[in-house]
C-alpha cells in the first residue's frame, strides 16, 4: 500500500506570501491555523503510511502461517495414508512412530491456526486505523485548500468553514490513534 501524500507545501507559501502583503489581521490567523492544519496532516499521513505498512506485514505473516498449516496438514495426511497402505499390503499394524508423527503435526496445527488468526486480526486493526488517518489527511487537505481560498478571496466565512473541516479531520486523528 503507498503512503499518503500531503501536497499542500506551494499552497503554504502562497498563504504566507499574502498573508503578509496584507494590511488585515485576520490573514494571519488563517496563514498561522493553515500551518498548523499542515502539521497535522503530515502527522496522520506518517501514521497511516505506518498502518499501511503494518497492515501488510501482518497479512504476510497469516498467509505464510496458513501455508504452513496446510503444509502440517498434508505431511499428517500423507503419514495416515502411508500407514494405511502399509497395513492393507502386508497385513502390518503401522508403527509407533508413524502414529506419533501425525498426531504431532495435528498437534502443531493449532497452535499455527491460533498464529495465524492472530496475524489476520491485527492486519485488520491496522487497515482500520490507516482509513481512518486517510480520511483525517483528506479532511486536512480540504481544509488547507479551503483556507487558501479565504486568503484569495478575502472571506472569512470559508477561514471558519476550514476550521470546522480541520476539526473533523482531527476527529479522525483521535479515531486512528485510539
């Protein structure tokens, strides 16, 4: 899975730029909250680049337990038939020794099941928590775009519409680091 890009850098250097060509004080306050929007979409950006990571490793980790798992299984099947086949031709009960491994690997199977179920459950929780950095570095960007148009378009409206969407966003911020 990629990482989750914040390019928002040219927009802060536009904001900056008339942020102080201008005489009114309110576009600083909108240059000062972008930036700290900014910030906070690099942070759940680097957070569900991480879950993303996370996620897969732990989805390898399960497909190499599962295929383990059914390695055990066929090495047991392949035992229980080649006692079977030796008691059918020469009329031989199967040794010790063959039972014993197949109830071993019968034996080891739960335990990589167990492994392996563990494996798929956290890669879940992590894909979980990476959608919902996602939606706080979606929401952040929006908001930085937004604030940029507020600057552009000397409306202040769309300042405060930036702040309430920079709230949601970091509503999903706390969602994902819970």
């Amino acid at each position: 899975m990629e990482e989750l890009e914040v390019p928002t850098e040219h927009l802060h250097e536009k904001i900056h730029e008339t942020a102080e060509e201008s005489k009114e004080k309110w576009i600083m306050f909108v240059a000062l909250s972008t930036a700290f929007i900014a910030v906070l979409a690099a942070l759940a950006g680097l957070m569900g680049g991480h879950h993303s990571n996370e996620a897969m490793m732990d989805q390898i980790k399960s497909s190499d337990q599962w295929a383990l798992y059914q390695a055990k299984g066929i090495k047991s099947e392949i035992n229980a038939s080649t006692a079977k086949i030796i008691a059918a031709t020469t009329g031989k009960e199967v040794s010790g020794e063959n039972k014993a491994k197949v109830a071993r690997y019968d034996a080891e199977k739960d335990s990589i099941k167990h492994n392996a179920t563990h494996f798929q459950q956290s890669s879940e929780e992590h894909l979980e928590k990476h959608v919902s950095f996602a939606k706080s570095v979606t929401i952040f960007q929006i908001a930085i775009a937004i604030s940029a148009i507020a600057i552009l378009t000397r409306r202040k409206i769309l300042w405060i519409a930036s702040i309430i969407l920079a709230a949601g966003g970091t509503y999903f911020l706390v969602i994902g680091f819970l």
